[in-house]
C-alpha cells in the first residue's frame, strides 16, 4: 500500500502540485476566426437580440457581433454630422466644450463619493469655467480642422 506523505495540517504535502495543471499555450487566431466572449444580459435585452436576429435571419451570437460593430460607427457620427452642419471650426470647439463639461460633472461626482474634496473641486472648476469662456471668444481661423 503507498503511503502519503502528509503535513502538519493532516492534508497531503504534492495537493496542490496535482491539481495546479500547466495551461496549454493559446493557437494564434486566424482571420475571420471567433473567439468566445462571455458576458451577461437582462432576459429583457436578450428577447429584444433574438428577435432581431429572428427577423435578419441571423443566429443570436451574430447579431449581437453586427450591433457591437455598429456601436463603435456610430461613435464617428456625430464628429461627422457636426463637421458637416457647422463646418470643422465650430465642430472642435463643441467637442472640447463637452469635453470640458464632462470634466466638472466627474468633478462633482467624485466629491460626492468623497473621493475629492470641495476646495479640490474648486481648483480645478476655475480651469474648466477658463476654457469655456476661451471656447465662447474664439476666433475662428485660430483652430484647425477636426479629424
């Protein structure tokens, strides 16, 4: 009969030798070859994917690939619809406006999760109101195009 070397615990010294298994190294993927992306959805949302797919005539994993792909598109969008309507010029200076509104609302959530404090808020809001007040004087041939 073989023996088990134990240790002081009672358990066996090589446990976790035995169960701890080298992992095989991954293959390189290959063009147009899927990899498994595991994430979890309301039933809700998932009713809405099925019949989508139901009706373009795709499986349920295409066609939430086809609508993530569209997402990252419709990022461009609204670059392009603002170029297009207001011209580059006016379109970079709506971009950092938002850029610098976003700014303070992070602002004001962190103070209020206590993450910052109110006299560190307020120096940083002087910076932010600044380049507002930079957006609202400019002039026009100062800034180049957006991309």
């Amino acid at each position: 009969m073989e023996t088990i070397n134990k240790g002081e615990n009672g358990m066996a010294k090589d446990v976790g030798k035995r169960l701890s298994r080298k992992k095989e190294p991954e293959a390189p993927k290959r063009e147009g070859e899927r990899v498994n992306v595991g994430f979890r959805i309301t039933p809700s949302v998932r009713k809405m994917l099925e019949q989508a797919a139901s009706k373009n005539g795709r499986s349920l994993s295409q066609e939430m690939e086809v609508r993530l792909e569209r997402s990252f598109d419709y990022l461009n969008v609204a670059g392009d619809a603002l170029r297009l309507a207001y011209g580059p010029v006016v379109a970079k200076a709506m971009f950092q406006f938002a850029d610098t509104m976003r700014t303070k609302q992070v602002v004001r959530e962190m103070v209020a999760k206590g993450a910052m404090t109110e006299e560190q808020a307020q120096a940083i809001f002087p910076t932010c109101d600044k380049q507002i007040a930079d957006l609202a004087k400019l002039d026009p041939g100062t800034l180049e195009e957006v991309r």
